[in-house]
C-alpha cells in the first residue's frame, strides 16, 4: 500500500510541477507573478510529503482533475480574450487620409476614449483636426487653445473621438438642457455609445458625471471653423422611382447624420408624418425592436441592399412580413418608440452581404 501511495504521490508531484511551470508563464503575462509564487507552492507541496492516506490520494487525484478543467478552462478564455484584444477586434486609428495617426492597438471598448497626442514639427491644428476626423473647433475647445498657430512640437493635445464637446454634468441638468445649451438634438447625447444615464429608460444624468456631446457648439463661442450648411430639408416624391435609386423615406430635417457609432440618418418632423418605402422590396421585419428601435421594419430590395425603419409611431404599421411593397408605399408612420427623446425617423441603408453604408450617399 505505502507503494501505491508513493508512486500516485509521484504522478501527483510531476503534475503539480508541471502546473507550477505553466502557471508561473501564465501569470508572467497576465498577473506579473515571480518565481516567489514557485517556491510558496514548492514548499506546500513538499510539506505534505508521505503523511497521505489512500483516500485522501483519490480525493485529490478527483479534486485535482476537476480544477485542471475549470482553470484550462479559465486560461483559455482568458488567452483567448487576450489574442482577441491583439488581433481581430482592435484596430489601428488611422488618418482619413490614410496615413497613420496613432500607431497604437486599441480594442473596440476604447473607441470611446480621449487620445493624446504629442505635436510633431510642422503639425497643426487643421493638420492634427484631418489626422483624426474631427473638427478644428473641437480640438481648440478641448485644450483651451488661445489662437490655432500657437502649437508647439511635444506639445499634449487631448483630441475627443469626435466632433463636438466634452461636458461636466452639472446638478439639475438634464439632456434635454445640455442639447440645448450645445445646439444639438438631444438625441445626439442618447445616441453616442459611450454617455451612460443614470436610468437608461428616462435618461436621467448624474451630477459630476462626463458626457461627449457630438457635433455640439460651445456656448458663448465664436466658431473658428467655417459656418456650418443649413440643415436641408427633405420632401418624399410619390410615385418618382429611379434605376436603383433610394427616394427619401419620409418629410422633416436632417437631425443627425451618419457617424460610425450612429450608422443611420436621423430625420426628424413633430408633425408625424408618413413614412415609405425608399425602393421596392419584401418586408423582413416588421415588429417591435427591444434593442433600441422601437417599433420598426426592415425591407429587402433584393438588389443587395436593405433599409430599415425605426422609432415608428404604434399601431402605424401598415405592411407585414412577408408583403410585397413598392418605392413609395407608406408602410407607417414617423413617432418616438423604443430609445428615442422625440418624434423622428431612424433610417438605415445596409448591403445584404456586409456593412451598413450612409444613405446620404445613396439618397436622390
């Protein structure tokens, strides 16, 4: 018996040290672990030595099995989460220019986040407002730049992810004020990923907390930048149908347009107006969306492309699953539901086979 016990003992030993040489890589990369953390589990493993009984073995050898599962498990999910965070999700933050801005890894969950930048010679405000994608004013707002040609090279510039404003909450306020106090609809705020609310259903904001509030204008500021196009304006033309051309789905404004955390155009009208199909096709959806779109359709148009209708006012829908419809044909009516701050259109282009596009670009 003391022979079983020696030699299962062995089997036991050569497996906690294998463990120890794995772990001890394993915590290198995630955990900073030194080699202390070897000797700690060599000393516990030694201590124990010959004083185990037959049926404390069998309780280990189980007990150990059943942890090398769990923790295998554990390490690769965790292994996994780190090749995700270095490969396919992250990305590299590139100029529109398609030259490199930052060459730094970031995942997805960052995107949201200021980045600083350290001015190179010959950078400048314009320059540095191209590399990232937004507007200059959004640069001199942040930094509280005093003139545009003042810039000195290894000089730190915060840049917002973002054209607009970042903005301290302050008590009482609401998004509803804030918007106000910005210039923006305040379905701007709601929409950027990133703004958390106190209650996500009333919108509700916490003093002291931090919003980013997209394409937003400093109060009480004189815009460095060249004065922004009037909103256009947008009429349906009934029965006007073109050779793959989308007509616009319904009447209103242009509240905000496409973003890449706001794949869509927002088009806005308190007068609750018809909304139709942009072009022929079969309706795929046509329900209610708990994800944010509230009552909405979705139309395949068999050429590729699909669009999709949100925010629709209740009981407004007029086709179903299945229906045959064609450009122009109201398939309801413009409202508030799901996560929405006042009466308006969602409206999405999306290619059957890959991403959603902005439907400025396929509008006539």
């Amino acid at each position: 018996m003391k022979e079983d016990i020696k030699k299962e003992w062995g089997q036991i030993k050569q497996y906690l040290e294998l463990q120890i040489v794995y772990w001890e890589k394993v915590g290198r990369i995630f955990l900073g672990w030194t080699d202390e953390i070897k000797k700690i589990l060599a000393r516990l493993m030694y201590r124990q030595r010959g004083r185990f009984s037959q049926s404390f073995v069998n309780v280990s050898m189980a007990s150990l099995f059943f942890g090398a599962i769990v923790l295998s498990g554990k390490v690769e999910e965790l292994m996994s989460g780190n090749r995700n965070k270095e490969g396919g999700s992250g990305y590299l933050i590139m100029a529109q220019d398609g030259s490199q801005a930052v060459g730094t890894l970031i995942s997805d969950s960052l995107k949201g986040e200021v980045t600083e930048y350290r001015v190179q010679e010959g950078d400048t405000v314009s320059s540095i407002a191209l590399k990232f994608g937004v507007s200059i004013d959004t640069i001199v707002w942040e930094n509280n730049l005093k003139s545009v040609g003042n810039l000195k090279p290894q000089q730190i510039l915060r840049i917002l992810p973002v054209t607009g404003v970042k903005y301290k909450v302050s008590r009482g306020e609401t998004i509803y004020s804030i918007a106000k106090k910005f210039q923006v609809d305040a379905q701007n705020i709601i929409d950027y990923p990133f703004n958390a609310f106190a209650d996500d259903e009333k919108f509700s904001l916490l003093a002291g907390q931090e919003l980013v509030i997209p394409d937003g204008v400093k109060p009480n500021e004189v815009q460095v930048d060249t004065p922004k196009v009037a909103i256009r304006r947008v009429e349906p033309i009934p029965g006007v149908k073109g050779e793959g051309n989308f007509m616009w789905p319904t009447s209103g404004h242009i509240t905000q347009k496409y973003y890449w955390y706001h794949q869509a155009v927002d088009i806005a009208n308190p007068g609750n107006p018809p909304i139709v199909a942009a072009q022929g096709g079969t309706v795929i959806i046509s329900g209610w969306n708990g994800g944010g779109y509230g009552n909405y359709v979705v139309i395949d148009h068999g050429n590729g492309y699909q669009t999709l209708y949100g925010h629709m006012l209740n009981k407004s829908m007029s086709v179903k699953a299945g229906d045959r419809v064609s450009q122009g044909q109201r398939i309801g009516t413009m409202g508030s539901t799901g996560r929405s701050t006042g009466t308006h259109l969602h409206f999405e282009v999306k290619r059957t086979i890959g991403s959603k596009v902005d439907p400025l670009s396929v509008l006539k």
